[in-house]
C-alpha cells in the first residue's frame, strides 16, 4: 500500500516520474480529459464517483488516477489487486472519513478475488470511498459484474505518435525529472520513429528511451543515442499482451479471413505468434474459421484447417507458425460460405420453438425385432436403389414440411451444390449471378 505524496520518487523509472500532476499536463485522452468532457467535469467540479479505466499498457491510466488525487486533495491509497489481501483492504476503507473520502485506487482490478470484491462492495454500495480500478482488461469480460454496476467505465486509447513525441520531448528537456542531467544526443527523426513505433504506448516509448541514453557513449556534448542501441532498447519493451488482447486478435484475425484478406490475417496472426499465444487457442480458432466461413464453398478447407491444427502443435514454437501461415493465408484466399452454420441456427430455432418432435415413421429404426408392427420403416425407400441413387420422399417432420435451412450459395464447389440439389428438386437453375430465377413457365 503507498501514498502518493509522501514518496521520494528520484529513483523511480522514467516513465513514473513523467507522470503529469495535472489535468493540463495529461496528453492524450482528450475524449476523457479534453475541455468541456465529462471527466474532466467531474475532476475539477470535485464530483468524482467510483470509476474504472482500462485501456491497452502505457496509455495512461495510473497517471490519471494520480491527477484526480492532486486536483481533489484528497487521502489517497493504492493497492494492486494481486498482492493486497483481504485485510489490507479494510484498513485502507477504515481510514476513509466523511467529508474527505479517500480515494482507493486498485491497480490489476480484473484480478479481484470473490473475498476482495465482498470486502469492497460495501463501500463502493455506500460511497464511504472513491473506488478506481484499472486495468488492461476489457471489464465487461473480466470484472464481477457487482463491482461493475456500481462504477462509471471509462475507456482510454493508445495515444497517437504526436502525442507520444510531445512526452519523450518533454522527457529530454525537463531538468527536474527528466533525462536533461544527461544532456542527451538523439536526433528528431529518430525521436519521431519511436513515437510511431510504439503502437500509441508511451510507456515502452519513455522506457526505451531511458534505457538507451543510460547505456549511451559519451560524447563531448552529452550522450549519444544511435538508431541501433535504440531499437534494441525498444525490442525488450514492446512484447507485451493481455487476456483481452487474446479475443480482440483472435477476433480480427477471423474477421480478416471472412473478409478474404490474407495480408491482415497474417498480421494479426504475427501479432499472436510473436508473443506465443497459446497454441490450442489458435488451433481452435483457425478450425473454427475453416468450418464457419468458408465451408462448403471449399470443402477441403477443413481439413486443411486440421492438419494445420495438428502439425503447429506437433512441433510448437517456434516453427508451429509455419503451418499456421500456410492454414491462414489459404482459408483467407478461399471462397466463402456459412450457409450450412446459418442452416443449423435455423434448425435450432425450430427446435428450441418445438417444431419436428415426431420423427416420421419410415426413418426411424426399424434394426429390432417388432419394429414392423410399430409401423417403423415399412414405408422407406433406400436410395441407391434408384436411378442416380436418389429417390423423392419425406425427410423432415410433418410440421416442417417444404422448410429450407441449407440454402448454399453460388460461390467455390457451393455453386455445383446449388445445381445438384436444384436438379434433384426439379427447380429451375438459378441465374448467372447466383439469384435464384423464381419466374414459372
């Protein structure tokens, strides 16, 4: 548990001690912060409410926490939701008093434990204290839905490279916290690919540079930071991920392939690989891909969707991106079509309304002794022993007579499908562009 004002802060990282002390020093977040928004209403009305922030690593959020402390004055606590046990929590409510509420700021929230979140929940209920959590993680997926409703969200963005170049400016020209003592030497082109570079993280932004003018040769006017000393310096921040990272990726990588762009699935996909991801959670996701999006548009898409599946984990990291590359890039490139997923949701529907629940009589069993006098399969006629191996008759229940829940497209090997059961069916074939020409002769 610390406070924030009582703290000696000269041995800190740079990247704490940059940290703005007030509204007008916050960079980025305007949507949050910016003139005339809602927080920073509530801020300088001294009207802040228990609230939580999350948003990527470096965009911000513990700094922010740290303003709204200075610009209402009041007690301040913060805990890390991994380390402060139930009992540390309690103290730090029992020294709340009325008029000057603390604020309890709780850093990792989303790793609550079920005791954490009753010992708090009274007093976030009653409002004895100003509750800010953060965290990296999407609340909606990962914080207890008790704490949740109680507290206002508050998303913050990655900054853009603008902003991210205004704090490493400040960074080597501030004296008091700053890397001005060290008299830096790094040119603006290169100060201006780190802020580009860091996917709007200011903090790997602030750490990168830190490291490399510490590590940098003197020179007569100071020390000089090269492009190579600062990318490597870079190359040890950057490799950072989250839970909610996982779905968000897991969830633009299929939305690429469904699109049929090859170039951001495989992006997406380095973007897992690069920090291992866990290799089943891929699997799954590119075998799911393989069945829901492209399906019988080409149906060998599955299979290679498996095979991939099976080989990535087979030889694991790092060579399991390889056959993962080949399964992504080629379900990408394939023709698309969810219509036997979109037929079974409908067939589902159907079920769940109760439709269909008498099997007809000639498709049921008929292997056991007695069936025949049940009425079980006197009726059916066996297909292959038709012309064509095929032979018209009812399949689907009384109820559900003349339903259509397969109705397959005209794109890849769906489009030969389309024509065979339209032939079977005696339907006329549909037109050039895939419509179904529904005109009577």
């Amino acid at each position: 548990m610390r406070s924030l004002f009582a703290e000696d802060r000269s041995s800190e990282p740079l990247a704490a001690r940059m940290r703005p002390r007030t509204l007008d020093e916050v960079v980025g977040q305007q949507h949050l912060v910016g003139p005339g928004r809602v927080l920073r209403r509530m801020i300088e009305a001294d009207r802040v409410q228990s609230l939580i922030l999350f948003g990527p690593p470096g965009t911000g959020k513990t700094s922010l926490v740290n303003v709204i402390a200075r610009a209402t004055n009041r007690p301040f606590v913060s805990v890390n939701a991994v380390s402060a046990g139930v009992k540390e929590l309690r103290d730090a409510i029992a020294r709340s008093r009325p008029g000057a509420r603390l604020i309890l700021h709780v850093e990792e929230v989303h790793r609550f434990t079920r005791p954490q979140v009753e010992a708090l929940l009274e007093a976030v209920e009653r409002a004895t204290v100003v509750f800010i959590g953060t965290t990296t993680e999407n609340p909606y997926l990962t914080i207890p839905p008790a704490i949740r409703s109680r507290t206002s969200i508050f998303e913050l963005r990655p900054l853009d490279a603008a902003d991210v170049l205004t704090v490493l400016r400040r960074a080597l020209t501030d004296s008091e916290r700053g890397l001005a003592g060290y008299s830096p030497v790094v040119d603006e082109d290169l100060l201006e690919e780190l802020a580009a570079a860091v996917a709007g993280d200011v903090r790997s932004a602030l750490n990168a540079l830190e490291l490399a003018v510490l590590s940098a040769p003197d020179v007569p006017d100071g020390r000089a930071v090269g492009r190579e000393l600062l990318w490597e310096c870079l190359r040890r921040e950057m490799h950072t991920f989250s839970e909610s990272d996982e779905y968000d990726l897991l969830s633009a990588l299929q939305k690429s392939v469904r699109g049929s762009d090859p170039d951001a699935a495989l992006f997406y996909l380095a973007r897992m690989v690069s920090v291992r991801m866990d290799l089943p959670t891929i699997c799954r996701r590119v075998v799911v891909m393989a069945a829901e999006d492209v399906g019988n548009a080409e149906p060998r898409a599955t299979s290679v969707a498996v095979a991939a599946a099976q080989a990535a984990q087979m030889v694991g990291y790092p060579e399991a991106r390889i056959p993962l590359a080949q399964a992504v890039a080629y379900l990408a490139s394939c023709p698309k079509s969810n219509a036997a997923y979109v037929g079974l949701t409908r067939a589902l529907e159907d079920v769940e309304a109760g439709k269909g629940l008498r099997t007809p009589a000639h498709l049921r069993d008929a292997s056991y002794s007695g069936a025949g006098r049940l009425g079980r399969g006197l009726t059916y006629k066996y297909p292959h022993d038709y012309p064509g191996h095929w032979v018209a008759q009812q399949y689907l229940p009384d109820d559900l007579i003349g339903t259509r829940y397969y109705e397959p497209t005209a794109n890849g090997a769906e489009r030969e499908i389309t024509e065979h059961l339209r032939s079977l069916r005696g339907e006329d074939p549909p037109t050039e562009d895939g419509r179904i020409d529904d005109r009577t002769g």
